[in-house]
C-alpha cells in the first residue's frame, strides 16, 4: 500500500499518539463466558487453535466454551444464535462460508456483543463498517507470503527449473485464493518451471491421494509437488510413495503429522500459522475491546506471522510448539492491561482491504467505499506507523528467539 503523509510529524510523535489506545466505557458481560466456534476439534488445526484459546481465557479470568458445526453452515448460525440466547456475548472463530460473516455480526452487534473475526473475510464488508465496534479486529495469516515463501523455498531445491504439480484446496475460499496468489507470485520468478496440471482436492487428504494417483498415471515424470495445505500434501505424498516416485513436496499449516514427515525427510517444508497463537490473541482482542479498548482504524485488520518449518528447524519448532505449558503471556498482550508495555510476542503487520478483496475476483458493490475513517488514517500515513508501532511492540520475539529465525 502506497502512503503518502499529509501530516508533517514525525514517525515517533505518531507512535506516541496511537499507543494511547482509544477507550470506550468497559462492558460487564454476564457470567464473563467467551464462545469458540469452530468446525471440529478432531481437526488437529483446530484442537490446537482450542488449546491456545482456552490457556488465555483462563488467563484472563474468562469461562471457555466453544462449539462445533461439523462443517455445517446452518449449523454454524444456530450455534451462535443458541449461544446469544443463552446470554453469551463475546465470540471469535472462523466463518465456515464467507455468507455467514455479515449474519453473524448483526445477530451478535443486535444483541450488544462483539465478534472477533479470523481467517475468513467477505469482500467489501470491513470491521468499521459496523457501529459500535461489534465487529472487532479481523486477523489472518498472510496466506499468499506463506504460500510464495514456500514456492520459491520449492523452486529452489529442484535447481529452478523442472515440472511441478499443483494440488490446491476448496475453490473461491479466501485460504485457497491468497496461496494461489502467492504460488503465481513465485511462479513468475523462475521461468525454469512448468506447471504441468493445478487440480483441486478441497484440503481433503483422500481426495488428494486419489487425485495424485490420476496425475502419476497422465504424468509420471515430475520434479515436485505443491499442495495447498497440509492435507493435501500428505495424501500427493501417500501417493507418490506408492508409486516409488520421490520428488519435494509442500504443505501449509504445520500439524503434528506433517511435521514428523519433514523430520524422516519424507515432506521438504510446512507453513505453520501458529493456531495456539491465533485462538489466544484473538481472544486477548475480545477482552480489550470488551474493556473499552477500540483499535485504530487500521489495526482492524492485521496479517499475523507465518514460521516455515523444514528439517533445519522441525526438532525445534515441535519441542517450542507442543512442549506442554503455552511460551505466551496472555495477559502481557493485552492494549487494557499492559497499556504501555504490552507485548504482542508474535510477528503481526498491517492487512490492505484492498489487496486481500480483489485476489478474490469478487467485484465491488456499486457505490461501496471503505469507511472514511480508514481512508482518513491510510491518508495519514499510519499504516506505515501501525507497522513501527506492532514491530516496537515485538519484545519478547516468539518465535524468533526459540527458532532462532526471523519470520
């Protein structure tokens, strides 16, 4: 995002002004409870988003519930409305379609709550165009940095040159369209490589065996392997070990099983986004913004860090991650506690709307503008000093410190 300061102050001026939060009037929230909701806990992405979101409830003096849909949208909905009925009033989760993010945030804001979003975000409909901060601020892994950071990691190992395939995930969602963004944002960058069939496999692990087995039958000379998230790369693997090919593949999202492949050598290369990290701060925004606490109007939507874990780091990043007690101090990150030395503890930059909507291909509604509050801001250069704001913020650096890697 280009900036242009209109503002003759000083970057470290500007730090000043927006570390000093804005606050609202705290609201007491009966039975002080915050809902999770997700798809299923048998997902190990998710039973570790659970683990994360539980340690900083219980951290910050909150009852934790959460609820599972099964991948059911309808089913999604109910929950909320079941939990709204029940008197909750804080929620954070990932929308299991982008349609169910706009109902979401009006049953929650009708009944004065605040939904914190993650992942998932439905084009042309930001955080501020929502009164009274309900829809409190949005954050996702940079899908497309991660998914370019481990293309070209790929790229590189076959010499730049040489025949790939690619297995992506469910079409249209906005995970599978910001890695494909990345792939073809590496993929410009070594005219050496051919992409020789993209098929989908909707993240299923099944699906992508079967879908590789059609790919080694039509093709069965390759250099590497793609795949859009862990799953899938272990299903192509599945695969090609059966077939007796042995080619560098990829997957995004770090779980536990895909780790232990890169150890025997058996996977190249993961990006984890860290679930424990995205559950536990999103649940230290619920409490601030439930504490008076409202973000700049660029901090509504933040892009967190990706780590990408190989051989050289996968002991490492296992004995950091699943270790036993969270390496997090829920409450230290925390804009309410800890107002002028709070400590995000994890990489996290500014999102542009603009970027993330129009990877989408979904066209802006006719007469639509971002809230003028943003375009405000953007014109005054605080994404730029948002930025400077997180990165002085990153004190203790997981997980920096523990991998001994920058992000």
């Amino acid at each position: 995002m280009k900036i242009g300061l209109h503002r003759r102050t000083s970057v470290a001026a500007t730090i000043v002004a927006i570390s000093l939060s804005t606050m609202a009037s705290p609201i007491a929230f009966a039975g002080e409870k915050i809902l999770s909701e997700v798809t299923s806990l048998e997902n190990e992405y998710y039973s570790n988003w659970d683990r994360g979101g539980k340690a900083a409830a219980e951290a910050l003096g909150y009852e934790y519930v959460t609820m599972t849909n099964g991948g059911d949208p309808s089913k999604q909905l109910s929950n909320f409305e079941a939990a709204i009925s029940a008197g909750t009033r804080l929620f954070f989760g990932v929308a299991q379609s982008t349609g169910n993010i706009r109902p979401i945030v009006e049953k929650v804001a009708a009944a004065g709550g605040y939904y914190v979003g993650a992942w998932d975000t439905l084009p042309w409909f930001h955080p501020l165009d929502v009164s009274k901060g309900a829809y409190a601020p949005w954050s996702s892994p940079d899908d497309s940095d991660a998914a370019y950071r481990l293309a070209v990691l790929m790229f590189k190992k076959i010499g730049g040159k040489g025949d790939v395939v690619h297995i992506t995930g469910f079409a249209g969602s906005n995970p599978d369209t910001a890695r494909n963004d990345g792939f073809d944002r590496a993929l410009k960058e070594f005219p050496g490589i051919k992409v020789i069939v993209t098929q989908t496999a909707n993240w299923n692990q099944d699906e992508a065996r079967k879908v590789m087995d059609s790919i080694i039958i039509a093709h069965p000379k390759f250099n590497a392997v793609f795949g859009q998230n862990d799953s899938v790369a272990i299903g192509a693997m599945q695969a090609c070990e059966e077939a007796g090919i042995q080619v560098p593949i990829v997957g995004l999202d770090g779980n536990a099983e895909t780790l232990k492949f890169i150890k025997e050598g058996r996977l190249l290369a993961t990006a984890s986004f860290t679930p424990e990290f995205q559950a536990g701060w999103t649940v230290v925004k619920a409490y601030d913004v439930a504490h008076g606490w409202r973000p700049d109007p660029i901090e509504t939507m933040m892009f967190t860090g990706t780590v990408i874990v190989t051989a050289a780091n996968v002991d490492t990043y296992s004995k950091w991650l699943r270790g036993g007690l969270s390496p997090f101090d829920w409450k230290k990150m925390s804009r309410t506690l800890h107002p002028d030395d709070w400590d995000i503890q994890y990489p996290v930059t500014v999102a542009d709307p603009l970027v993330l909507w129009n990877r989408t291909g979904i066209k802006r509604p006719e007469g639509y503008e971002l809230p003028k509050a943003y375009l405000d801001a953007v014109a005054a250069g605080r994404v730029d000093a948002i930025n400077k704001l997180y990165a002085a913020h990153y004190k203790t650096k997981i997980p920096q410190d523990a991998l001994g890697v920058s992000q």
